[in-house]
C-alpha cells in the first residue's frame, strides 16, 4: 500500500469515527444515567436516515435543514420509550432487563420501516454528498467533513452540558448516588427521560450522515450496533471522552486494514483490538472504577 493510500485511510478513518462517536455518545450516555443498554440504538439511527430521506424527497427538504425536524422528532420517542418501557424496570435487574425491552423495541421500529419501506437498500443525496475537496494527494467528500465537524460540535456540546451545567451536574448526581440526588432534590426521573431524549435525539444527526455515505435498509442497525457496542465498551461504559477516541480508534484500524489487506477482515481485526485492549484495560481506554450507588 503506498504512502499516499495509507494516509488516506486514516484521514477516511478519522472523519468515519467523529460520526460514529456522535452515535456511541448517545448510547454511553444512556447507559451513563440509567444503566440501560440501548440495543435499538442502531435501527433508530436507521430511522433517523429514514425520516430525512422522506424530507427530502417528498417535501423538498435538504438534509442538514431537516433536523431541525428529525432531532426532535426522535428526542421525543427517546422520551416515550424511557416513559413507556425503560422507567417501569426495577433497578436491581434493570441492565439485564433493558437488552431485552431495547431489542424488542428495535424488532418493532425495524418491522414498521420493513412493511413501510421495503428492503431495497437507499442512499441520502444532497450535492455536498456528491462533492469533494482536495488535499493531500487524494479527495475528500464535503459530506465527510461536513459529519466530522458537526461531530466534534455536538460532542462538545454534550460535554459541555454534562460539565457546566445545572442539569449537567444533576445528571451526574444521579450517576453517581440515585438516592442521594433524589434526597437533596434532583428529580431524578425527569433527568432520566431527558438524558434519553437526548442520547436517542442525536440519532438523527447521525442517521444523515451514516445515511449519506452509506447504503441502507431496515436491517442495518443490527451490524450498526454491534459496532456501537465495540466503541463504547473500548472507550469505557459511560465516558463521552471515551466514545470519541474509541471510534476513532477502530475507525482507523477498519479503514488501514480494509485499504492494506482485505476489506472482509477489516471487522474481525478490530475487534480482536477490542479485546486485546480490554485483557489489559479492563474498563476501556477512559472508564473508571465503578463508584455509583443506589
């Protein structure tokens, strides 16, 4: 592989990963707050793309201007299903329990697209999908940087809020002593349904972009999550920090190895990083001891 391709990969890797991040985000900071694996959070940045794709072609609205639609629009689903389902599970076995709900759920939403949509596979288009600049010695698609930067936005956004904030402070109040944040006034039930608003919410960013640079059908969450599991596992359950340097990571070894030796390895030799990584760190690159209590 020459100097040129290999550099290339890293710098597809690199931008590949900041969206990827904005989805993993969602996902560790759902479970950051209530202990709950999201495993719908795949099929729901599926329905994100979904609910542009409509915009776009029968409303005539572009893609970046559509989530001012799309991003609330899924904040409050992320809002009935913590209302609906996740608040009845009773703590001791909530993490257990949650896989199941999420994945019923994600059955639900991926059998509404299916019956909606069929299973033919669709592609966002919008022209800085199709356009490049170039740097380096290669192209790089405008859509690309475009995802990567709003990536970095919104992840220090999130960061931001998380730190900085009043609610960002009672979010981690509630992480760290449910019981305590509830004594000293915190609802904690409402940071709940917000903090899952929110981490459901940038499911719709994120399903323009995976949606624009990616073909997909109702059943590509499935291989989706799997991969959002690897990041946020890596980077440390919980860790917003984490999430965006374990998806760059992988990001980068996916894209090296698919442009080196093979495309079809590219996921296996990942994942061998993740667990190569976890025998010697086993809370991720980020993750901390546990310190939360009831």
């Amino acid at each position: 592989m020459s100097g040129t391709a290999f550099l290339e990969a890293i710098i597809d890797g690199i931008l590949t990963g900041g969206v990827y991040a904005l989805m993993a985000a969602g996902l560790t900071l759902i479970f950051g707050v209530m202990d709950i694996i999201n495993i719908a959070q795949g099929i729901m940045v599926i329905l994100g793309a979904y609910l542009s794709l409509e915009l776009s072609v029968h409303f005539g609205i572009g893609l970046l201007p559509g989530l001012l639609i799309t991003v609330p629009l899924m904040f409050c689903l992320g809002v009935a299903i913590e209302f609906f389902f996740m608040r009845r599970l009773h703590d001791e076995d909530r993490t257990k329990m949650s896989i199941l709900v999420t994945y019923a759920v994600a059955i639900v939403i991926e059998g509404i697209l299916t019956a909606t949509f069929g299973v033919n596979y669709q592609q966002l288009s919008a022209s800085y999908v199709n356009s490049s600049v170039y740097v380096f010695g290669f192209y790089l698609p405008d859509i690309y940087l475009i995802g990567f930067g709003m990536a970095i936005a919104l992840l220090v956004g999130l960061y931001y809020m998380l730190y900085r904030t009043k609610f960002g402070r009672a979010v981690r109040a509630s992480l760290q002593n449910r019981t305590a944040a509830d004594l000293i006034g915190i609802d904690v039930n409402r940071v709940r349904t917000i903090s899952v608003g929110i981490g459901v919410g940038v499911t719709a960013i994120a399903g323009v972009f995976f949606g624009a640079t990616n073909a997909f059908n109702p059943n590509s969450g499935y291989d989706l999550i799997s991969r959002l599991l690897a990041i946020v596992i890596l980077g440390g359950m919980g860790s917003i920090a984490g999430a965006m340097g374990a998806a760059v990571f992988i990001l980068v070894i996916n894209d090296v190895v698919a442009a080196w030796w093979s495309p079809t390895w590219a996921p296996i030799v990942y994942f061998v990083a993740l667990v190569v990584v976890l025998s010697i760190r086993p809370q991720g690159l980020f993750g901390r001891a546990a310190v939360r209590t009831q």
